[in-house]
C-alpha cells in the first residue's frame, strides 16, 4: 500500500469537513457518512496523480454523490420513510436544540428518494446551480428542475417552523 | 403540518424560476442543521487501506470473470451446433450470421492453438513505437504489425492469427479500418489504441476488468466479424500515464480465442516494469 502523498492529506484535511457534512445530509446518519466519504476518497485516491488539481473538491463531491446513489441502489438498509413526522421543535433554549433540528431534517431529507436528495443537498447545501447539478447527476438540466420540484413538494409542511428562522442567522458560521 | 411550516403547501413555485424565499429558507435550515463531525484520526490510514482492498478484490474478480467470459464465449459459439435451426441471434450473433462466404484470404499455417485444451502461454513481448512504454505479450503463432495511422487514438498497432494485410490496404490515415482480409472461423484481429478522452480516461484508468462483450462495431462486421471485446489497461512513464484501448474482433471465437484475447490484455504493463527487453513487432 503506497503512503498518501502530502496534497492529498492536505486535501483531505481541508475538504473532509464540509465533504462529511454533505455525506451527513445524503445518508442522515454520521457513520454512514464517514462511511460514504471514506468510500469516495478511497475510490478518487488510485487516480490522484492524475486528477486535474484545478477543482479536486468537486470531483469527490461527484464521486460521492455518485457513491451514495449506487449504494442505495444496491443494498437495502431497512429504512422506510414515514409519512407524518415528529412534531418539530418550537423551543430552541434547550441545549439538545441542535440535536433534534439536524435529526428533524435528517428524517424529512432521508423520506426523499435518492436522487430528489442528491438534488437537494447538491443544489441547496452545496449551493451548486441546476447545470452544475446535472452535470453531478449526469442528467439533464430538466430533470435537475423536476426533481427540485418534487423535492420541495415532498418537503413542504415537514420542516421545522418558522421560529428557526427568525434566530436562523446566529448560528451561521460556525 | 402548522400554519407556520416555512415550506408552505399552496405556495406555486417554478422549479426553474428564480430563487424563491423557501429555497433560500432551506439552504439556511441544510447549513443548520448539517453537524460539523470529528474526523477520526486514522482516517488516511483507512482511505488507503479500502483502496488497498478494493484493488485486490478486483484483481480477484478479474480473474474469476475472465475465465467466465470464456465459457460463455464458448457456450456461445457452440449455439449454433446445439440450436441449428434456431433463426435469432444469440447475445453475440453467433447464431444468426450468415452463412459462412467462401474466405478469400489465404488459408494461414495453423498460427492458432487448436482444441480447449490448447491455450498455453503467451509468447514474446514486443512493444509499438507508437507507444513505447506499452509491452505487451503475443500469443505464439500470432503475427502482429506496427500501424502506421497518423493517430495513437485510432490505432497503435495490431495483432491477429491469421495473415495481416498491407496497412496500405486501409483507404487513408485517418479513417480506422481492420488491416486484414476476411476473418476465418476461430480468427481474431487485436487493435490497441490510446485513449485521449479526459471522461474515458477517467473512466478506465487503472481498470483491471477483463475484457467484456461490446457492440459490434461497423469495421469489425465489415471483415466478417461476429463478436467484440474491449478492454483497458493503464501504463505509465516516468512523465506520463496512458489508457490503452484493446479492442478485438472476433468470427465464431473459440475458447481458445477468447482466453487468447484476456492474456493478452493481462499481459499490457508498463516498459519499466519489464526486465527482458522487449522485441519490436513482426510481422
């Protein structure tokens, strides 16, 4: 096994956060996303030399995305999306605030299919616009577009109230 | 449901329109709530520990496939024997190609091994100017030949066991075509290639599959040609490292034949990594 050369530890070092927390938002579940992201970087690290070190961040992200849609299409986990949600949180004074915000959205983002998840991680976590999405996906602008549509659809009415938003700013940047 | 979800039901949005309130809501609502988690600190050690076994596993499965690929390709070719009457043509058109037109190439010294038994090893090593820090291993019997097309991406060089034609025999320099007569029963035409493509070369680089059963293509039909597998394989030089295309067109392929095709490609390394030096083409 040949060691990691230095840029690709650096890589590792400085993407691997934000790379985690996109896989967080994929699989809603954080070994699963130390998981996929391992999964990714394994996959990507063979062909490192070669890679075009312009934008390295973007082909893993694509890498994983792409991981994460086979995965799901292989195997099963047993989960099964629920139609009613708990009843989401309205007070944010508790410590464990946090904790029930991310596993609220982890189970209305998981209840998507696969694709309408990718969508949505890639086009409103990742901020990436509808041609960079497809270009992802390796599909057509049109689909991007529906499946935002639908996505959001699916989503509506079982996201967190509108009190998260009015302090939403406080946190950003942590 | 509340009256205060932030994604309300009735509202109508466009999924291609501009950014809408609720879309900038959730991008603040996915940052939020998406945790900042500790890396584990052996985290590198277990990237190239995966890649480690991925690479082993499928060299394994390398191995098994290509033997499988071979029974199948035998299986296939002995369709028409079992099923004669059968009009359909089978996964590799075996069983519906034509009836064999009289060969007007010269019948070739029994160049290839016959028999399932017969496969033995690879012979010499030769490499192609074209690329030269490509070796590759010939099967004994074989001839091979230098191509002389203005470009590695259509062709480097090849290989058949049965007479080549003069590369002249091709129309141009530009446009790829087969440089052999009519293919025989059993007969086999190897064309490497470079592969340039940055998206293929994405896709191939360091693939260790063997070769699999692709779409036949018009210059392989147009020599009698009835099955095509294509491989990859990645070399390297000190400066460089280069996708090789093995695409091989097959007539009625043999057992034989096949297993032929899948050492050779097993046989595509680097020059570097060859002690003996290697012979030029012949041929």
């Amino acid at each position: 096994m040949r060691d990691a050369t230095p840029d690709f530890e650096e890589f590792v070092a400085a993407c691997g956060p934000k790379l985690l927390r996109t896989a967080w938002l994929l699989t809603g579940d954080p070994h699963q996303a130390e998981d996929l992201l391992q999964t990714a970087l394994a996959k990507v690290w063979p062909k490192w030399d070669w890679i075009s070190i312009e934008r390295p961040e973007a082909y893993v992200r694509k890498v994983l995305v792409n991981s994460h849609v086979s995965w799901w299409r292989r195997r099963w986990t047993g989960e099964l999306p629920h139609g009613e949600l708990p009843e989401p949180p309205v007070q944010r004074a508790d410590p464990f605030e946090d904790v029930v915000l991310s596993q609220v959205v982890a189970t209305a983002v998981r209840a998507l299919p696969p694709r309408q998840r990718a969508v949505v991680v890639l086009r409103f976590f990742e901020d990436l616009s509808v041609e960079e999405t497809a270009e992802v996906l390796r599909c057509t602008t049109g689909t991007v577009k529906s499946q935002t549509h639908r996505a959001l659809a699916a989503l509506r009415g079982k996201l967190p109230v509108r009190e998260l938003m009015l302090d939403g700013g406080r946190r950003d940047g942590n | 449901m509340t009256g205060t979800d932030f994604l309300e039901p009735d509202r109508p949005d466009g999924p291609g329109g501009a950014d809408t309130g609720e879309e900038q809501e959730l991008r603040i609502l996915l940052q939020q709530a998406a945790p900042h988690l500790p890396a584990p600190e052996d985290r590198i050690q277990r990237i190239l520990a995966r890649a480690a076994r991925t690479r082993r596993r499928r060299r394994a499965a390398g191995l098994g496939a290509g033997l499988t690929g071979g029974l199948l390709a035998a299986v296939l070719a002995a369709a028409p024997a079992i099923a004669p009457s059968s009009p359909h043509a089978g996964p590799l058109g075996v069983a519906a190609a034509p009836a064999p037109a009289p060969s007007t190439a010269a019948p070739s010294p029994s160049s290839a091994p016959e028999g399932p038994d017969a496969v033995g090893p690879l012979g010499v090593a030769i490499s192609f100017r074209t690329v030269s820090e490509m070796v590759v291993n010939v099967p004994k019997g074989w001839l091979t030949q230098e191509n002389d097309w203005a470009n590695p991406e259509v062709s480097i060089g090849t290989l058949a066991n049965q007479p080549i034609a003069d590369p002249t025999a091709c129309a141009d320099k530009e446009t790829f075509c087969l440089p052999v007569g009519r293919l025989r029963s059993g007969g086999a035409v190897l064309t490497f290639r470079l592969v340039k493509d940055p998206t293929r070369v994405a896709e191939y680089v360091e693939t260790s599959t063997p070769a699999e059963v692709t779409t036949l293509t018009k210059e392989c039909a147009a020599v009698g040609g009835d099955a095509e597998l294509i491989g990859h394989r990645t070399v390297t030089s000190t400066t460089s490292l280069s996708v090789i295309e093995l695409d091989a067109c097959l007539r009625e392929p043999t057992t034989v034949v096949t297993q032929q095709v899948q050492q050779v490609l097993e046989s595509i390394r680097s020059f570097e990594r060859q002690s003996p030096t290697p012979e030029g083409p012949t041929g």
